[in-house]
C-alpha cells in the first residue's frame, strides 16, 4: 500500500497546537508552556481531541485522562497504535511529543482520505504527564496505561506546587472511564525528535531507535541550622547549602569517571529560607542519572550515595531522599526496528540506529506489544528549550516513515520475521 501523507497538513496543525501556551525564547525562538494538567494543558487537549472527533474517530479517556483515538469499523480487533504527548516542560519546543500526537493523526487522516481498507485498525494517542516535571514520575500515563502504577496510586500522586493529581485532572475535565490499564495494542510506534545531537552530527535524515537508556530520578533533602551569615563560624555552621554544592560536584566527577553515555543532572534546586544573611535551613535539589546500560546505572547510584553520606555527615546535616523515577533500560522489538529501517531505506532516506537518550511513552508500551520508534534530527541537539527545531522536511519524512510502518505492521507478514 503506497500511502502519501499531506504534509503540509501536519505542518500546519503542528502551527496551529504551538499556539497554544506559546513562549519566546531569549533570540525569538517560539516554545510552549504547557505543563501536564493545566489549563494550558487542558486547550492542547481539547483542540487535538476536536481533530480525533473530526475524523470520526473512536475517542476514549481513560482514568488517568490518557486519549485515544481508534479508527471505527473493527470491532475487537486490537489496533496498530501510534502516539506521544502533548503535555510540555516549562520551556518546552514545539515538537517535543506534539509531533508524535499529529502525525499520527494526519496518517489516520490520509488512510481514510485514500479509503484504504485496512485489517486492523489505526490509533492515535495521547498520554498523560509524559514530561514528569510537575507530576513525577515522567511518563506517567503510559505507565498506569502499561499496568507499571495502580491507577488510585497514581491520582494521589502531590506535583512540585502542591496539587493532588486526581484533583488537577479532574478540574480540566479529563478524567475518564476507559478501564487502566489499557488494552494491548497490536503494535505501537512512535515518531519523536531526537532531541540530542546525533543524527545531525551523524549526518542521517533518520533514525531507528532501538531502545530507551535507563532513568534514575531522585529528590534530596538536607536539613540543617539556619543561622547568621555574619555571626556563625564556619566550624559552627551546619550548612545544607554547602554539602549541596560539594554532592553536585561528587555527581560530576562520578559522571566524569564513568564516561559517555553516563549523564547526570541537577535540575532543581530550593533552599530555604533562601536569604542573602541565612545560612539555610534546608536544601533541597533533585538528582537525575541516565544510562544505557542498568548494571552501571547501580553502580553510579551507588557511587554517589556513598559520597553524599560522607559529605553530610561531614557538614552536620540530615540527608534524606525519596526516589521519583527509576526505569531500566528498554530494549525495542527487533522486528520492529528492522521495519522502520527498512521503510526508511524504501523511501531513499538515510537511516541509523541508535537508543534515545530522553524517556518516551514507548518504553512503556514496549510492555504489552511489539514496539519501536522513529527520530527525526533535532538542530544542534536541543530540546526542553524554545530554540527546538526540526526541518520541515525531516518532520514530513518521519510522518512518511511513519505511515508506512503502521500499514505494514497492520498486516501479518512481518510478525513471521
Ligand atoms: O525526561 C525525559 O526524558 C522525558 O522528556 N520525559
Ligand atoms: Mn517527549
Ligand atoms: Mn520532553
């Protein structure tokens, strides 16, 4: 089945979602702001969801406000799913999971439009709270989707400014009664920028990607004395502050050591009372630690939990932490990640593989069915900030991709691979 997509089509949806909650970056660059479960979340959802239901399409909500939208016509067929997020950091791109969500869309929007008969169905979704910068853990939706979190667990989950779940979903109107879990796609694939830098450097329109590296998120607590800046010599002070900046610098020099692709990052950071004249009270930063490989992922955990008791014990302070997110490494169906190639290769476009540095949904619906993705290249590596960019034709080469894998994983020939 030779499938076009419209292309322009989804570069204008994609325009027409980046109005909503939009930002400037500091040179202009246009962003979004749309953090999971606000207002601002809630518009993204209800123009996406206007699209799935101008298309006919079968839209559910399920209890933790996941949409999905199935093609009509099959009943009890499980469906070849794609899909994303459109929840976004606070200093989100316009393409970090957007493009996923849209061109899922506009593939389901061509299938129809060709009147293409199909044995399986086609789905699009979107997932809830992928980003876990307010809510924690990131890829929450896909998770309770996946059967990983208990749906009641999840809804009492507090974000950073304080708000229950439950109660934030049920505000913007989007908790649903479609059962969590969800039902086992057929199969699901997923189109997202790269955003690191290795297409780009690499020099490849493409990429397939053959797994998520693991992610270890942490929030740490260190509880001291306040006291005058003035007056308390330094042998008298319990300062959390300084034991913080003395643990960040642990975190690079564990990193350092253990080399790429090991990363490690100090995202956040509170101190309280947070005053010119206050030695601190308390600290309090979150620690996030990536890599490909578990076995080194526990090893760097480890590392650095050694060196944080030492240098609290050595500071006087209390140290307590409380995990947020920890996923092992995910490895995509082969099958899977030979097709996307392959497909890639059919339509003359250059293709590497490579496993993804960010967390995506598709590491958790990697659980129930056959799964892989699709990166599209990310100009000079950069996301989580407005300055993310994609060229228009790579954005239409992967939706492209992307159609052509749904139809060929729609029927059976590749699962006999
Ligand atoms: O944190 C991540 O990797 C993703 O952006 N949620
Ligand atoms: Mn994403
Ligand atoms: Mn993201």
């Amino acid at each position: 089945m030779d499938l076009h997509i419209d292309g322009a089509r989804l570069l204008r949806r994609l325009d027409e979602l980046a109005l909503i909650a939009p930002i400037t970056g500091p040179n202009g660059e246009r962003g979004n702001a749309r953090l999971a479960l606000t207002d601002e979340d809630r518009a993204g959802r209800d123009l996406v969801v206007s699209w799935m239901r101008d298309l006919g399409l079968d839209v559910s909500v399920d209890g933790i406000g996941n949409v999905i939208a199935v093609m009509t016509g099959h009943p009890g067929v499980a469906p070849v799913m794609t899909g994303s997020h459109i929840d976004t950091v606070a200093t989100g791109g316009r393409f970090d999971g957007n493009l996923g969500v849209l061109a899922g869309l506009e593939v389901i929007e061509s299938v129809i439009e060709a009147g293409i008969k199909l044995e399986r169905p086609l789905a699009v979704g979107f997932f809830t709270d992928e980003e876990g910068a307010r809510f924690a853990p990131d890829m929450l939706g896909s998770l309770v989707y996946a059967g990983g979190l208990g749906l009641e667990e999840a809804l009492d989950i507090v974000s950073i400014d304080g708000a229950r779940l439950g109660d934030e979903l049920e505000k913007i109107g989007y908790q649903g009664g479609a059962p969590c879990p969800g039902p086992a796609p057929h199969a699901f694939v997923e189109l997202h920028i790269e955003q690191g830098p290795v297409l780009e450097i690499e020099g490849f329109r493409l990429g397939a990607v053959t797994g998520v590296q693991g992610i270890s998120w942490t929030r740490v607590t260190l509880s001291g004395q306040s006291n005058h800046a003035g007056t308390t010599p330094m042998q008298m002070r319990r300062d959390p502050a300084a034991a913080m900046i003395r643990m960040g610098a642990a975190l690079q020099e564990i990193v350092a050591d253990v080399g790429s692709p090991q990363v490690g990052t100090i995202g956040s950071i509170e101190l309280k009372p947070n005053l010119i004249n206050v030695v601190p009270a308390r600290a309090t930063f979150t620690v996030d630690v990536r890599h490909t490989d578990e076995r080194t992922l526990r090893d760097v955990e480890r590392r650095l939990r050694v060196e944080m008791e030492r240098i609290a014990a050595e500071h006087g302070v209390e140290l307590s932490t409380e995990s947020l997110a920890r996923f092992e490494p995910v490895v995509f169906d082969e099958r899977v990640v030979s097709l996307v190639e392959r497909a890639a290769i059919e339509r003359d476009l250059s293709v590497m593989r490579l496993p993804s540095g960010a967390g995506h949904d598709a590491q958790m619906m990697a659980r129930l069915c056959p799964t892989a993705m699709i990166f599209t290249p990310s100009r000079g590596g950069v996301s989580h900030n407005p300055a993310e960019h994609t060229d228009d034709d790579d954005l239409v080469a992967g939706c492209q991709v992307l159609a052509d894998v749904m139809l060929a994983l729609t029927v059976n020939a590749w699962m006999e691979e």
